[in-house]
C-alpha cells in the first residue's frame, strides 16, 4: 500500500500511546465517545495528508509529522476530533461536507488543544502552533463558520461543539447560512 511502511513501524507504539492518552481528554471536553479503535498506521512521506481517521476507525499519521512536536500534537488531537464527529461518514462524503468536516474539526482543534495538552501533561506554548494555524488550507471555510457565528451572536466553544455533535443530517442545515457566507466572501474577493 502506497505511503505505508507497515504495522511494525518503529514510530508505531509511541504515537499510539500519545493518541490513547489524548482520546479520553478529547471526549471529556467534547462530551462525545470516540470511535478510534486503538490502531494508528505510520504513513511515509508519501501519504498525502498529515493524518487521516479512516472509516474503520483506525488512524494514519505521516512519519515526518510524527517527529515534529508541533506537527504530532495538533494532528493527534485533530484527527481525535475526528473520531468523536457525529457527522464523520465512513464513506467518500461530498468534497463539500469534507471541508466543512476539516474546518470544524480544525477549529475544534484550536479551540481544545492547550486543555487537552495539559491534561494528557504536555506542556508547548500555544506560540509554537500559530504559523500551522495561519497557513491551514480550510481557513476559508473557518472564516466563513466565523462569520456565522458571530452573526448568530454564539458562543464559540458551544457553537464549535454543536456542529461537531450533530450528524451529517443536522449538521446540513446548520452549514447553509454558512455557505451563503462563504460565497459572499469568495465574491468580495472578487472585486
């Protein structure tokens, strides 16, 4: 299998013990049970995502992502969220409901990752995470939840929260204001 060095990676039982000490903080904050099956597979750099939870509940992260604390830390914990999304599909989801996956889960992500460090007694400044945050590839989509929100006037842990709780039905209707924000700023863009 392309980008996989196998089961019996070196970097394997590490980054599962890292994981399995995350899950129980992450469904703690997030109030939802996880459905990661204890199974990380160690990519090589030639798997094109830095992690990816898989249908089957297990979980791969690339290796050079593995050996950057900055990189390992956010990915587990993202890819944690993963398996605690209500609207996570097994299946192939529309590349839409993808990145509206990716950008909660990201945000989420942001918005949990100091407590879920410190509780699992990791200790990095948040410092180290701001140039992965500003360079992700779903802002967009998180600038246009953003705008969301604040319109609805939401909290923003809760806010977060309710759409990672909601199954990919629910979360559906929750999403079309902010689709209609999303090509409201694509066409300022525009002009």
């Amino acid at each position: 299998m392309s980008g996989e060095r196998g089961l019996d990676h070196p970097l394997r039982p590490a980054a599962e013990a890292d994981l399995a000490r995350l899950i129980p903080h992450i469904e703690r904050l997030s109030g939802l049970w996880s459905h990661w099956r204890g199974v990380v597979l160690v990519r090589d750099v030639a798997y094109p995502f830095s992690g990816q939870k898989h249908g089957w509940c297990g979980i791969s992260l690339r290796e050079d992502v593995l050996l950057d604390a900055t990189l390992r830390w956010r990915t587990m914990i993202h890819e944690g969220l993963h398996s605690v999304s209500g609207a996570f599909s097994p299946g192939r989801p529309d590349p839409m409901s993808r990145r509206w996956e990716e950008a909660i889960v990201e945000q989420m992500q942001r918005l949990l990752r100091q407590r879920v460090l410190r509780a699992a007694g990791v200790e990095m400044d948040d410092e180290v995470f701001l140039s992965a945050d500003n360079e992700h590839g779903y802002n967009l989509f998180i600038r246009a939840l953003e705008a969301h929100r604040r319109r609805q006037g939401a909290e923003i842990e809760a806010f977060y929260l309710g759409l990672l709780r909601a199954d990919a039905a629910g979360r559906a209707g929750m999403l079309v204001a902010a689709t209609r924000a999303l090509r409201v700023q694509r066409w300022q863009e525009l002009l």
